[in-house]
C-alpha cells in the first residue's frame, strides 16, 4: 500500500484509508474481523466520529485486538465549546479503548461563526491544545463541505490537516488541496463515492488518489470484500485511460447536482421519514435500472416521502443545502405514483 506523508504531522498514512460510518451496520464479532482485515490490506488510517453512533467502539474492539499501535486514529467531534470537547474527547479515548488520538477533528463546521467560536476564549481549540500538549492528542484537524471554511481555516496555522468532500462530482475543493500542499496540510478526502452514489467505485477512488494534493481518501466500508477491493487500489497506482476518463465524467455529468450524499445530517425526521433511503430507492429507480425493486421496498416503507409536512428542519442541517421538501416530491411521483 502507497503510504504518504500527511502534511506537516509527519504521519505516513496509507493512500486508502478506512472510513469509520458504514461499520454501524456489523456486530462487534465482524468489526473485529475487519479491522484485522484493515491491517492485513496495508490500510493503517481510521477514522471515526462521536456522532456515529457505535463506530467508535466497535473500532475500539478491532484496535484492542490488532494492536492500537499498527493505525493512525482519527476521530471527531461536532462540540465547539471547550467543556463539550473535552467531555467527549473522553468519551472517545474510552470507546476506542486507546490512550491517545493521532488526529482530533472539528467535526463538519459549517459556518465562520462557529469557526470564530471554536477558536475563542471559551472554544473547543483551547482544550484540544491543552490535550495535545499532554500526549492525549498528537494533530489537530478541521472538516467542512465548504472550501471556503477550510480556507479560512488553514490561514490560521492552527489546523494540521483539512477533509473535505471529494470526487468527480464534487470538485468544489480542488483549488484548496492545492493551497493545502504548499501550506504543508494533510488532506483527507471524504465522500469519496459521493455517499454512494457513484457506481463506478474503483474508478473514483482512482480519480481521487491520482491527485498529488490529496492525501488519503476514506471510503466507508461494511464488508470483508470492500477493504480488499478497496485496498487494491492503493497497491499500485493507475492513472485513468482516457475511456474509463469517459466512464467517470458521464455518470458525475449524470448526477448533477442535486442529489443526496446520505450524510444523515438531516436526521431525525419529525415525521420518522429516513430521508437518505427515500432518495436511494429513487436513485436505484431512475439510474440503476432496479424499477420494480425500488417500488417494492418504497411502497413497503412505513413511513416514507408522501408524508413529509415541509416543515423544513432537514433543510436547515443539510451540508450541501439541498432542496429537500422538493426532491422527496419527486421521489413519491416517481415511485408512488407507479
């Protein structure tokens, strides 16, 4: 596996990483294989967040079995406050059942308010400083879907390495990386499939680790089979033929826009709704030619798009301020209405 230097943290981390949001969905037994699998593939970069619910210990498991000492961890937080952040710094150290976190990340900031805030008197960067200066944390990060955020970000200094969506649907970022590497920060791409919704898997991955900018990108994974394949990539590095160039550009050219990463942010519904599966058996309809699969499952759903009242709180939590009431009008006209 390629390993390369992330940023001014000297760490040599594997140019596939693991992302931490998809192991929710497995039991502690097959965690514990995944991760053994993680190591086994050359991947040595984790990384996980408090707000995923049970990723962190179950990755905790995986590190007390392998050897915390064979990965690069790293975690986050969406605190902003100096006691919030420290609450569940402690609360990660003991999920992951570690010592020390290599990279502590402000997790998804999203407006230059909370960016002031983090970085005030009373902020959550005061504490993460306090904690690296006694070992408890090595580098301190930032995560955002705005560019703009992440640049604002960097020319504080305060910040190691950055994370930012990535793919060739979302190239908003590509200009960052680049100011990213001459600063000496670490970039890791997240969303390198663009939750999913790209196909063409090992196609983007290559699209993504092709950059010289980008550091690692961090592919969720779920299963035995998308580490290997996943890590496959990482082995030897292939530039993309100008074909598969055609391949990967058409299906982001198909996608445009408006289309649902499942970030879950938007969660929970008022209404129950689970908003990102709503928008999946709408992409399975209408790009995956699975018609008669995604009306079966939509119609099964118990509560589903037809019964969103617009109130619009999921719009106000969106990252990528995605129409939202609209686009599950046109999920239940597509397959409510067959």
């Amino acid at each position: 596996m390629e390993k390369r230097t992330l940023g001014r943290t000297n760490f040599q981390v594997s140019v596939i990483g693991f992302g931490g949001i998809p192991i929710q969905r497995v039991d502690k037994e097959m965690a514990i294989k995944m991760i053994e699998e993680t190591k086994e593939a050359g991947i040595n970069f984790i990384d996980t967040a408090r707000g995923y619910t049970i990723s962190e210990s179950l990755i905790g498991y995986g590190l007390e079995h392998c050897g915390r000492e064979n990965f690069i961890l790293a975690t986050k937080s969406m605190k902003r406050d100096y006691e919030g952040i420290l609450e569940e710094l402690n609360v990660s150290l003991n999920n992951l059942r570690t010592s020390y976190i290599d990279l502590f990340q402000f997790h998804n900031v999203s407006t230059f308010e909370d960016l002031d805030f983090l970085m005030g008197e009373n902020g959550g960067l005061k504490a993460i400083k306090e904690a690296k200066q006694k070992g408890i944390i090595k580098e301190i990060g930032i995560t955002s879907h705005s560019p703009e955020i992440l640049d604002k970000a960097m020319d504080t200094g305060e910040f190691a390495t950055i994370q930012c969506p990535y793919n060739p649907v979302e190239r908003q970022a590509e200009e960052i990386f680049k100011k990213a590497n001459k600063l000496n920060i670490g970039v890791i791409v997240m969303k390198p499939l663009a939750g999913g919704a790209i196909r063409n898997a090992s196609l983007s991955l290559r699209f993504i680790i092709n950059n010289p900018n980008v550091t690692t990108a961090i592919p969720g994974m779920d299963s035995i089979e998308q580490i290997v394949e996943n890590a496959e990539l990482g082995n030897k590095i292939e530039p993309l033929t100008d074909v598969e160039e055609d391949i990967i550009f058409k299906e982001a050219e198909e996608l445009g826009s408006e289309f649902c990463r499942r970030c879950g942010y938007c969660l929970p519904c008022p209404q129950g709704i689970d908003i990102p599966t709503q928008f999946l058996m709408e992409g399975y309809y209408s790009r995956y030619n699975l018609e008669e699969w995604a009306v079966e499952r939509y119609k099964a759903m118990e509560v589903k798009a037809v019964d969103c009242i617009e109130c619009g709180q999921c719009e106000t939590k969106c990252p990528y301020n995605l129409p939202i009431r609209k686009m599950l009008k046109k999920v239940e006209l597509t397959l409510g209405q067959v």
